[in-house]
C-alpha cells in the first residue's frame, strides 16, 4: 500500500481553495457587472416604451388627418371646377404631406418597438445570468466551506492515492449535477414563468386601450396567478437546496414540511410520515446530513419507483437515529450494479462518514426499504 504525503495532499487542498475562492470572485464580478447592465436596459426599456405610446397616439392622429385629407382632395377633384387652383394645390400638398409624415411615423414605430423587443430579450437573457450567478456564488461558497473545513482531515483518512482520486471526482461530479439539476429547474420553472410575465405585462397595455379596463382587470388576475407560481416555484427551490427551517425548528418539524410540500408538488404519490421516538434537537452536522439521506432516498423512489405510496419513519433514541423509507415501486435488484447509481454511492459514503449503516432490500416488483441507522455521539 503506497501511502499519501500529506503535506503534499495539504498544498494541493491549498490550491484548490484558492482557485475555488479565485472563481468565487471573477463570478461575483460576472452578476454584479450583468446587474449594473440589468439597471441601464431597463431604464432605457422604460424609455422605449414611453416614445411607442407616443408614436402610436400620434400616429392614431395623423391617420384620422390624412383620411380627411384624403376625402378633402377627392372633394376637389370631383369638383374640380369650383375650386381655384391655388384650392386644388393645398389640398393635394397637404394630403401628400401628412400621407409621407404618416409612413415616417410607422417607420418610427417600426424602430421602436424592435428596439423594446431587442431589449426586453437582452433583459431576460441577463436576468437569467444574475441568477445563475447568484446561485453559482451560493454552491461555491458551500464548496469552499466543506474544503476548509471538512477536507482539511481528508488527507488522515485517506491512505491509498487511487482512492483520493476516486473522490474527487466523485465530488466534482456531484457538483456539476447539482448545477446541471438547479440550472434546468430555473430555466424550466421561474425563468419561463418570469418570461411570460414580461409577455403578458405588455399585453394587458394592448387589452385596455383596444378592450377597456374590464377585460384588462381579467388579465391582470391571471399575471397575478402566474407571479405566485413563480413565487412558488422559486421557494422551492430554495428549499431544497437549504431548509431555513432546518436551524430554526431541527429535523422532525423539517422534515415533516418537506415531506407535505414534496405530497403536494407530486399528487400521484401520497407520502406519509411517521416521529416515532423523541422530538429533540441533535448536533447541526448530524440533523442535516439525516434531511439529506432521507431527502435523496425519497427522490429516488419518486423519479425510479413510479411508487404511489411512500412512508418515512424516524425515530430518535439515547443513542441512535433510525431512519427507514419504504415505497410500494417497481423496485430492484441489489446485487445489479447500474450505470449513473451515483446517488446510492453518495448515500452509503455519507452514512460512513458518520460512522453508521444503511441497508438496501428491494427486489423486482417488490418496492424498497431503505433502513439507516447512524449513533449519537456526545
């Protein structure tokens, strides 16, 4: 067995934080510069928009002058013998006149609007950017919390270098799925939602100047609707990346939230839980990795299993926690290891680390029963 040099192992963690908190920067830098943009497009946005009303009530103007120009010169043509010349040659210039001051006005129009339109997309796009960075910021800082503290000892625990270079990449595949997960959720969930506000803000403009403030009224509800879907969807998120609750009420109040939230996002499954040992608080690091484990395992029954019943059961003791999750799915062969399982890797890692046991029986057609049992130290 080669053994790690430590102190080698030690600079390269060094390093690693330091690139690590090196990109933290360069992408708060990347959202506060995209922020800075946010404000200017959008004042400029608010701009454009004033002028297209502008252009549009004078162009309803110059339409209404040109028609009566129009019937005017018609007038003087069809009589042509009552008018004088002079007559006959105001009526025409006039008519020409407003006719070519109505096409620049269009044209105008035209430029404004595709204007409104460039910016309204440049808007969302960086809109887009401040969030992934926002986010991006928040997991990094994650990233480098778990690398100055909990991998500052890595190197003891590590004794074998092929093993190190395993969890590495283990890790930064986490990350990059965690990414991937988070930027597809956003994208799918609140963007698009925040997308079709923009879209139907202007619309309600269009539907109470062509269909009056009654019909506007119904459109403004129906933005609302959609504004607290987006709020919704926003929270969630949130939730799943860090229950507040989590610091403030500890792991059954929790997880019983979670648990209610997750039944009512996925109505085709109804999940039950079930406290059965003593509510009390446990150390920080142990109350989130067991939300954690449980969260992961009633994940997978919920995107594999095509369960229709879930049941989560806890029940905490003097000196354990025992945790199960049991579905009525499709179930799976144990002893099959699968491509992209990573997250049943990610849990039994964990329970390791925490010096416990989990234990996995399932079988075709069978459901699964995920048992984890971790001490309570001192």
């Amino acid at each position: 067995m080669k053994k790690v040099d430590i102190k080698a192992l030690d600079k390269i963690l060094e390093k690693m934080v330091d690139t690590v908190d090196s990109s933290k920067k360069e992408i708060f830098q990347i959202g506060e510069q995209s922020r800075r943009e946010f404000e200017t497009l959008s004042e400029e946005l608010k701009h454009v928009k004033q002028l297209v009303v502008q252009v549009i009530e004078k162009g309803d103007r110059l339409e209404i002058n040109a028609r009566l120009a129009r019937k005017r010169l018609s007038e003087v043509s069809m009589q042509f013998n009552r008018f004088s010349e002079e007559q006959i040659r105001e009526a025409y210039e006039k008519a020409h006149a407003l006719q070519v001051e109505l096409q620049m006005n269009r044209q105008m129009e035209k430029q404004l609007r595709n204007r409104r339109d460039d910016l309204e997309r440049r808007i969302y796009g960086l809109q887009a950017t401040i969030e992934r960075a926002e986010h991006l910021v928040s997991q990094i800082s994650i990233v480098l919390n778990f690398l100055k503290s909990d991998l500052a000892f890595v190197g003891e625990a590590l004794e074998d270098a092929k093993r190190k270079q395993e969890f590495g990449f283990k890790i930064i595949e986490a990350q990059e799925e965690e990414r991937k997960k988070l930027s597809r959720e956003i994208h799918d969930g609140p963007a698009q939602m925040l997308a079709n506000v923009m879209m139907r803000s202007d619309l309600i403009d269009r539907v109470y100047r062509e269909r009056g403030s009654e019909e506007a009224l119904k459109e403004i509800k129906d933005l609302k609707r959609m504004v607290r879907n987006a709020l919704y969807e926003v929270r969630r998120i949130i939730y799943d990346l860090r229950p507040m609750a989590l610091d403030d009420l500890g792991l059954v109040p929790t997880l019983r939230k979670y648990l209610q939230t997750v039944e009512e996002y996925n109505r085709s499954t109804k999940i039950t839980f079930f406290n059965l040992g003593e509510e009390k608080r446990l150390s920080t690091n142990l109350e989130v990795a067991l939300f954690r484990l449980i969260q992961e395992s009633v994940q997978n029954a919920l995107k594999h299993s095509g369960a229709s019943e879930i049941q989560v059961k806890l029940e905490i003791k003097k000196t354990h926690v025992l945790a199960v999750v049991k579905d009525n799915g499709k179930g799976f062969d144990v002893a099959v290891k699968k491509e992209g399982t990573f997250g049943l890797m990610g849990m039994k890692e964990r329970v390791e680390l925490l010096e416990g046991e989990i234990t996995i029986d399932s079988k075709p057609g069978s459901g699964t029963i995920i048992m984890i049992q971790v001490p309570i130290k001192g």
